[in-house]
C-alpha cells in the first residue's frame, strides 16, 4: 500500500522493476518481473516477481484516484481549511505532543505551513506594491482588486514552484487528508479499506504467506485494513498461512496524536495485539518524512506493548546509496523517503527487492530478527537476510 501519492500505480511498477534489475546485479541473482495487470474493479495493479525460482505475486493496492481528488486542492480551499484545521490541532492539544514524538518530521510539517503562509505574505505584498503603481484616480477601487490580484500571484508562484524543495503543496494537502481521515469527514477512504480488507482477506485461501507492507501514510492505513479482515473474521492467520505486516517510513503517530483518531488508535491497538499478525518497522533516522523514535503504540499514548512488537530494524543510509549521493539528495525528502523501497548498494543490507521477493518468507525473517536482540542497527548479518 503506497503512501498518499497522486501518481498511477504502473509507477511504482516500473520502480520495482528497475530496482530489481538493480538487485540482480549487485547480487548476482535472476530475477523478472511479468508486465503489470490492473484488476477489473480497478482497486489494485497485479505482477509477478520470480527471484531464482522463488515465485511472488505483488499487489498494490490503489488509492490514487483519493488522492488526486484532494491533491492539489485549490489555493481558496487551502486559505479556508488550513487555518480551521490548525485552529482545532491547537485548541486540543496536538501540537505539543507531535513535536515531542516526532521532532524532525514535525519540523518539516510545520515548516511546510509556515513557507505556505509565507507565499501567502509575499503574494500580498507583490500585489499592493502593483496597486500601489496605478494613478490615484482609481486606487480606491484596488481595495477590491488586492485579494484577487494576491490570489492570482499566489497561484502563480504556487505553480513556478510546485512548492519544491519541500513540496510544500504536498504536505500541506497530505496533512488535511490525514487530519480529515482521522475525524472521519474523509468518507472514501473508509470505504477503500474495507475493498482492501476483502482483497487481502481472500488472498488467504491460495498463498503460502500473506505480507501487507505499509509505506508512508498507509503505515496506519494498512493497520486499518489488517483491523478490517480481524473483524470480520477473527480467525485469519491462525489456519497455516502466516500474515505479517511491515510498515516502512512509518508515520503512525501523526495521526494517531489526534484526540479524533479513535479508529485508527483502536486498529493499532487491535493489531498489535494479535498473535496472528506479525509486525516489522522498518526504520530509517535519515528519513524526514517518517517518525522513528518511540514504539508507535507508546509514541501514540497507548499501553506500552510486547517486547519487540514490533520488531524494529534500522537502516543506514550509506549502506544504500554512495556517499557522494547521499550529499546530492539528503534535502530532497521525496527521493530519501523512497530510499528504502529500493535497492541497495552492499549486498548484506536491507534491500526491498530481495525482501519481498527472495525465497525465505517474511515471517521467518520476522522471528529472526526478534531473536536478535543485539543486532548492530543499520545492518543486517548475512545470515538474517533472504539473499
């Protein structure tokens, strides 16, 4: 399940296939990928991953249509929401909180507001600076023509930019669409999830293994879809076909935070504690669009959890990318976000592809791990890694 992302899902096909070509290589392994196929119900994109032999059917599972139809909004429904949603986070107590639990993603996230409310100002002053240009007999009439001339130039530079380098229109949408699904004004995706826990749900009566991984934003809605086959069916996960569930680049608690979260804090709490379920966190403290210090159930104000669940991994970034590109891309937060959904450069580190696809399933890796309780962050023994 990918993260709020407006992009067709044959994009994160070709991804997966480039970095698997990658993979192949620095590993000396074979692996094809089959062309993708879009479900008739359009709810998910299909493709098949071979890996010297070993045989995986990748789903993903699509939401981008939600997405584009709240990204990107219009400036006027951005100067009406983002204030009122700002108002009530103050008002009950959230921000606090945030920035305890997440600390660099809460930057970036207020960062993002505070240079759209910046924009905002300079859009202002560019426009009463062109008024203030015209001949007195009409200036009383640019006190009607300021707001719109200001809407136009904020419009216009919202565009120039496309709110780079921090994709400001990103993550000023995104932390709506976060905020609305949690005080529940977001019907659509409710209803996507529960589509999503048939998909996953039926996929139990022809697998060897079921893994839903949860990048970015479906960190908490891949637990809500989890939460959805449970209660629909208690039992899933306990008749010999194992389930996991990984989240990656995980952003739990910023939704969790909010006092009108109550399903989604209650669908972290219902898996967590299921023994049916298994759950990695894959970590990375270089990633600025992820939370990553706390266990997610404690960050979230929750009962304090079972040792090791989840079972937590960190990831380096040098062990991914060369050095010289870390320095090129570090303040590209997009790309670093993504850094963990593709191939790395050692072959003893945690590399997506081989992941998902190698011959060792994802919950015996998961048991592994657990049991290696002093495992050196940021790499992986040889011999805890499918290769």
């Amino acid at each position: 399940m990918p993260g709020f992302d407006p992009r067709e899902p044959e994009t994160y096909w070709g991804l997966f296939r480039r970095e698997s070509r990658l993979a192949a290589v620095r590993r000396a392994l074979s692996i094809t990928v089959s062309d993708p196929v879009r479900r008739p119900d359009d709810l998910a994109l299909d493709w098949d991953v071979t890996l010297d032999g070993h045989a995986t059917r990748y789903t993903l599972l699509r939401w981008d249509d939600i997405v584009r139809a709240r990204f990107p909004r219009s400036n006027l429904r951005r100067l009406r929401e983002v204030p009122a949603l700002w108002w009530r986070l103050v008002r009950c107590g959230y921000v606090a909180p945030f920035r305890r639990e997440a600390r660099r993603f809460a930057r970036v996230i207020f960062g993002v507001h505070v240079i759209y409310g910046l924009l905002l100002t300079l859009s202002l002053a560019l426009a009463a600076a062109v008024l203030a240009l015209l001949p007195e007999s009409v200036r009383p009439w640019s006190l009607f023509a300021a707001p719109l001339l200001a809407y136009a130039v904020l419009a216009l530079l919202m565009r120039l930019t496309r709110g780079k380098p921090f994709y400001v229109a990103h993550l000023v949408d995104d932390t709506a669409f976060t905020h609305d699904h949690a005080s529940g004004v977001e019907p659509r995706m409710r209803a996507r999830l529960d589509a999503f826990a048939d998909i996953i749900r039926a996929a139990e009566a022809g697998a060897s293994e079921i893994v839903v991984i949860g990048h970015s934003s479906s960190s908490f809605l891949g637990l809500e879809a989890l939460d959805r086959v449970l209660a629909r069916d208690p039992e899933f996960g306990t008749r010999g076909t194992p389930v996991s569930f990984v989240s990656i680049g995980s952003v739990i608690p910023w939704i969790t935070l909010d006092p009108l979260a109550t399903e989604t804090r209650d669908a972290l709490a219902r898996v967590a504690a299921s023994d049916a379920i298994g759950w990695l966190d894959v970590r990375a403290k270089w990633d600025w669009l992820s939370v990553h210090q706390r266990n997610p159930l404690s960050a979230s104000n929750l009962p304090a959890p079972a040792d090791h669940r989840p079972v937590e991994i960190h990831v380096k970034i040098d062990d991914l990318i060369e050095k010289r590109i870390i320095a090129r891309r570090k303040w590209n937060l997009f790309r670093m976000h993504f850094q963990l959904l593709m191939s790395s450069r050692d072959p003893e580190a945690f590399d997506y592809v081989v992941f998902v696809a190698g011959p060792e399933p994802i919950h015996g890796l998961i048991d592994r791990w657990r049991d290696v309780r002093e495992q050196p962050k940021g790499r992986l023994a040889a011999d805890h890694v499918a290769v």
